[in-house]
C-alpha cells in the first residue's frame, strides 16, 4: 500500500542470496566430514573420520601424559611439540562435532531467517552484494590455506628432498610428537597424513563459517539502518502541520520497524545460542597457534634456520594473525551496526518525535546485541585489543618456560 512519501512505498519483495550461499557452503562440507546435506555414503565417510580423529586424539595425548611424566627414555619432540598435536587434533575433532550440530540446525535456523527476510511487515531491497562478497571471502580462505599448508609442507621437508623420501620424511617430521622412524609405516602414516589435511580443512572452515553467518546479521541490520536513516531524513523534511496530519500512519511505521529491530535482536540471540560453542573453539585455539607460531618464528630467528622455514612461519603467523582478526571483526560488526540507528534518532526532530520513537531508542540503548563464546565473552571491536594484550602475555610465559627448560 501506498503512503504519502516514497518512503512508504513498498519495495521488492525478493529475498536476497545470503542463505542459498551458506547452505551451499555447508552442503559442500560433506566432501570433509559434515553429511548433514549428503547421503548415507557421506553419513558413513564422516563417521569413519570422527573414529580416526578419536583415536588420533587419544594417541597424542598418551604421547603428551608420557613426556610429562617422564616415561619416555628419548621422547621424539618436546612438550610443546606434543602439546600442540593434541591440541590440533582435539579442535578438529571438536570442531568436527560443533560444525555438525551446527549444520543440522542451520535448516531451522534458516526458516527462521527466511520467515524475517519475507513475512516482516516492512519490507527492504535485497543486498545484491552479499553473494559475491560471501563467495570473495570463501575463495580468498580457501586460497590462503593453501598456500600456508603448502608452505607447511615444504618446511618440514626442505627443498632438497629426494622425491621418494618425501612422504616418510613428511609424516616424521611434521608427527614427530606421535611416530617414531621405528614405528613408521605406510600404513600408519596414510591415514595420519589424511586426517592432517582434515583438520586443517576443519580448522579454516570453522572461522570461515563465523565470518560468513556474521557478515549476514551485519547486512541485515545495515539495511535497517538504511532505512531507519531514510525515514528520519523523510520527516525532517516534511513540515509540522504534515506530521500531525499523518501522526496516527507515522507511529503505526515506527512500531513496525521497532519490532523489526526486535526481531533482529531475537535472530542474533538465536544464531548465538548456535554458534556459541564454534566461537569459543576458534577464539581459543587461534590465541594457542599464534602463540606458538610467535614462539617457534623467534626460535627460527635465533637458530638462523632455512630461507623456507622464515617464509612459511612469517606467512603462517601473518594468515593466522589475519585470520584471527577476521573472525573478531566480523563478529564485531553485528554489535558495531546494531547500534548505529541510535546517533540517527537523535537527529530526529523535535516535531516528527513520537512515542515509538522514544521505545525504539530505549530499547537500542539497553540492549545487547552481540556474538558470544557461550556467553563467557562478547565479541566487539575492543575484544581485538584484549587478545592482542593476551597474546603478548603468554608469548612472555612461553618464553619463560622454553627457557627453564633449557
């Protein structure tokens, strides 16, 4: 229905391409072991791999509980070493699980989505953009990843290896915390070096599925904002006697987008509740790596190691540096832009003023509206200067305890 104004003109009604993009996203990741969009030949491929990530997992920290204790006589690889293997290992298997639960309620969570996007009494053009921005970001991932564990590779071998040395001097060096050269076999080592390329695949994939979900909250509350910006602008302009012409159409608007907002909010709590325990993971285990990759790229500086042992680590500390930041910041955006309406109701004159105005700007003002590791933290902008400071305190402790050790 028309109303005076073209902002109360009806707009498309078309949905836009953030949830057909994710639902491919996680209908794809039944390829490294999430079937909840694949069959029974994917159902069973991924708990075959959940299996071998258990006992991988309970391998290495037998490993890591031997070293500790000191029944290893020449332990192959420090605690650290050990450490961190148990540590990739059980976030893949953690993440494995998370992401699955995840996906499986993605399809509800989606109705949801798509029950706002269609069925809001306010209706907003579509963010044409959101696609190839998604698609961007998955493919400049994907990319990265690769050449970081490309880079992996080639420094656990060197470039001088013969080529038929390469895979057992790979599986010794970059699993030293697990096999030995007496215990190496080919038959050990294939499904060590497949479940590897798993869990780092798991491991980008769960920061990547925090970037994308956030980045479609973020639009969604963008295009609030545009509109909420537009109306305000609107009745600024609109002359007193007009307002109180159309007083009773102008609350009945603003009580429509404030339970817009609310509803918005109530999305954002809801993706919350499932994404909760993926943020935890993936803000904890990126705080551990880049620790450790700070710690390893000083002991490289100090040991003058190979040129491509200096490439890999700066490249891998920088992507996991990157990514880290990514995952915050864009969790961060969905507080950043679900406050942003406020400095535009305080533009809203004095004439168009109106009690729903008044509820709305209430209702911003105390309420929070953000992602969270299951409630133990809340991501915003600031959250990115608190890890900086995290991680500069336990490279210091890392440092200490490498150096008593020695």
């Amino acid at each position: 229905m028309k109303a005076q104004g073209k902002i109360y003109i009806k707009t498309s009604e078309r949905e836009d391409d953030f949830l057909p993009t994710v639902t491919c996203m996680f209908a794809f990741a039944k390829t490294f072991g999430i079937p909840t969009y694949g069959g029974k030949v994917a159902l069973i491929m991924s708990v075959t791999i959940l299996l071998m990530l258990i006992i991988l997992e309970i391998s290495s920290i037998w490993k890591l509980v031997r070293t500790l204790n000191g029944w290893d006589q020449n332990p192959n690889g420090s605690v650290i070493a050990r450490l961190s293997g148990s540590i990739f290992y059980g976030n893949g298997l953690l993440s494995m699980l998370i992401t699955w639960k995840l996906a499986r309620k993605w399809r509800s969570l989606s109705k949801l989505w798509l029950e706002l996007e269609t069925k809001c009494s306010l209706h907003f053009p579509p963010n044409t953009k959101i696609r190839r921005r998604l698609l961007f970001v998955a493919g400049y991932t994907v990319f990265c990843a690769f050449v970081e564990h490309m880079l992996s590779m080639m420094s656990s071998t060197g470039l001088d290896c013969p080529p038929q040395e390469y895979f057992e001097r790979y599986i010794l060096s970059s699993h030293g915390f697990l096999i030995t050269k007496h215990e190496y076999t080919l038959w050990l080592a294939i499904p060590i070096f497949i479940l590897s390329k798993l869990a780092t695949v798991l491991w980008n994939f769960q920061d990547l599925i925090i970037i994308l979900i956030s980045m479609g909250l973020a639009s969604r509350y963008n295009r609030l904002n545009v509109f909420l910006r537009r109306l305000v602008m609107y009745e600024n302009d609109m002359k007193a006697h007009n307002l109180q012409q159309n007083l009773v159409k102008r609350v009945y608007l603003w009580r429509r987008l404030r339970i817009a907002y609310v509803h918005q909010s109530q999305l954002v709590k809801r993706v919350d509740q499932c994404l909760g325990g993926l943020i935890l993971l993936s803000n904890l285990n990126n705080l551990y790596f880049i620790c450790l990759q700070l710690f390893l790229g000083i002991s490289v500086s100090q040991e003058k190691g190979t040129v491509i042992n200096r490439i890999y680590y700066f490249y891998s500390l920088s992507w996991l540096l990157f990514r880290a930041s990514g995952v915050l910041l864009a969790a961060g955006d969905v507080q950043l832009h679900s406050q942003r309406a406020l400095p535009e109701l305080y533009r809203c004159g004095s004439a168009a003023y109106n009690i729903e105005i008044k509820r709305l700007k209430y209702q911003l003002q105390h309420q929070i509206v953000s992602l969270s590791g299951m409630d133990l933290f809340y991501l915003s902008r600031q959250k990115l200067l608190e890890v900086a400071g995290a991680i500069v305190k336990y490279e210091l402790i890392l440092l200490q305890y490498d150096k008593d050790r020695n």
